[in-house]
C-alpha cells in the first residue's frame, strides 16, 4: 500500500491597496470627487482597497506625469505611509 503524506498549507491572499489619483481641471462637469467614489467602489469589488486620494486642481494635466511636482512627491509619500502597492 502506498502511503503518501500529503501537507496543506493555508496561505492569506494579500489585498492589493491603491492610491486613488484625480485632476480637476475646471473644464468640465465632471465631479472629481464622485469620479474617484466610484472608482473606488469598482475597486473593491475587484478586491482591492483605496489606501489614500489624492486630488489635484489643474488647468490641464501634466502630460509627463499626469499631476504636478509637488503632487508626485505627495503620493509618493503617502505610497511609503500607507504601504499601498
């Protein structure tokens, strides 16, 4: 007879945490905020979580890094807080 030992490991699947990122240029009729609500509602229902928003009032987004400077130094502050991914 042939006996196999077989070992199960339990693993925690690691939730993903975003940082949630919005510019209001002022042009439109899109509401920045409820843009990112929602955004974080289809977020959590792929699983993830919002771990921090940022928003950022603009003229028109920067095309290298899609927000200011000082925004990018923001988030990548709040990214080494929060540990998001």
């Amino acid at each position: 007879m042939d006996r196999r030992r077989i070992t199960t490991h339990e693993t925690e699947e690691k939730i993903q945490r975003f940082i949630l990122v919005g510019v209001d240029t002022g042009r439109d009729e899109i509401d920045t905020e409820a843009s990112l609500n929602e955004l974080d509602e289809l977020l959590e229902t792929a699983g993830g979580e919002c771990a921090g928003r940022v928003i950022q009032h603009l003229p028109e987004v920067n095309r290298r890094t899609y927000v200011g400077s000082g925004k990018v130094e923001e988030i990548r502050q709040l990214l080494l807080d929060t540990g998001a991914d």
